[in-house]
C-alpha cells in the first residue's frame, strides 16, 4: 500500500451495543486526555497488559487480521479512543517527521478499527510539502477528507499521513494501533504537529 495514503479493510467483526458501552465506560473510567486543541473531550486508554476479555479478544482478532495482510510489521501500542459529545477536531499531525523515512525501505503504518458505525478520521491527501503549502493559504481545510468508517472496517494508514482525530458531536469509541517497521524506530509518546497561522506553517513536535 505504499504507492497509497490508506487503505479500508472489512474485518467482518461485530460489535453488540452491550460491547460498545462497556468499552466506552472503561475509557471514560481509566483513559486520560490526549492532545485535541485544549480540549479534554478526547480521551485515551493504553491497553498494555490489559486483562478486560473485551479489549484482550479485539485486539487478538484484529491483530491476526493484521498480520495476514503486513507481515513484515509488528502491531504495538493498542489503544481504545473515546470521544465524548461535541469533541473537537484534532490538530493536524503525523505520526513521523518526514525526514525520517526518507530511507525507509518499509514504511511503518497506524490503523484505526471501527466497533461502531459513523467513526470517522480526517485526513488530507497530499505529501507534507503539499499540506504544509495548502495550510499557510487562506483556504487551509482545501485538502482535508472526512473518511467514514463502518461497523468493524479498518483503516490503515501510512506513518507520514497527515490526519486529525474528527469532531464528533456524539460520542464515539475506536482501537488504535501502531505497525511498526522493522528499519524505523517511532519515536515514542511524540507527535509532529502542523503548525498553521496568518503566515506560516511548520512541523513542530507534540508531546
């Protein structure tokens, strides 16, 4: 999928209301704020060790799917995401600075698995280069996409997508992963962050 930004996949997973819920509240119970304009709207649990059969279960399936289809990258850092009602876009950002997989020979990817319909991520469809020009003119949303996903699809996108976390004016619950490459080391809890104002834009780092 190099030549592409992302691709959508159908896990064929389904996901009871009762799943929802409980995934939601067990966020909403341990999860903290991440990085979302000032807003603690956006919250993140890290599953790790996890021993709640619901999330250990999602992540075993998800994770053979995965390995199906990238076998040469390795699943890391699950986490469940949840947005509460009338959560704010996110910044735009990627994952990896550009320059570091300039010499890549695999790029590392990020996926986001949809336990509900209506999960959303925006993306914009350009190199940085591209985006960061786009951004600093007077139309800065010209290139961005709202992709929509379906009830357990799975959208897999490269490390150097330049995406944001949606808004949401319901609440909304998803798995996030990192697949990491064998050649490029992520840099951890780091986010490259697009900078936009009047005049300029610039990738900056987010902690």
């Amino acid at each position: 999928m190099y030549n592409e930004l992302y691709t959508i996949y159908d896990t064929n997973q389904k996901f009871t209301q009762s799943t929802v819920h409980k995934l939601s509240n067990h966020t909403r119970r341990w999860g903290t704020p991440i990085f979302n304009n000032g807003s603690r709207n956006r919250l993140q649990y890290t599953c790790g060790l996890s021993t709640q059969r619901t999330i250990v279960d999602v992540m075993l399936k998800t994770t053979t799917f995965l390995n199906r289809q990238y076998p040469m990258h390795i699943a890391n850092n699950w986490a469940v995401l949840h947005s509460t009602r009338n959560c704010p876009r996110q910044p735009a950002h990627s994952d990896y600075h550009p320059d570091i997989l300039d010499d890549a020979h695999t790029l590392p990817l990020f996926a986001i698995l949809a336990i509900a319909s209506g999960t959303t991520i925006d993306i914009w469809l350009d190199d940085h280069d591209t985006v960061v020009s786009v951004l600093s003119t007077k139309n800065p949303v010209a290139r961005r996409v709202t992709i929509e996903l379906q009830e357990g699809e799975l959208f897999v996108g490269r490390g150097d997508l330049i995406h944001a976390g949606s808004e949401y004016d319901e609440q909304n619950t998803r798995f996030h992963v990192f697949l990491d490459a064998p050649d490029v080391e992520r840099p951890v809890d780091r986010t490259y962050l697009i900078e936009l104002d009047d005049n300029f834009t610039n990738l900056e780092d987010c902690v």
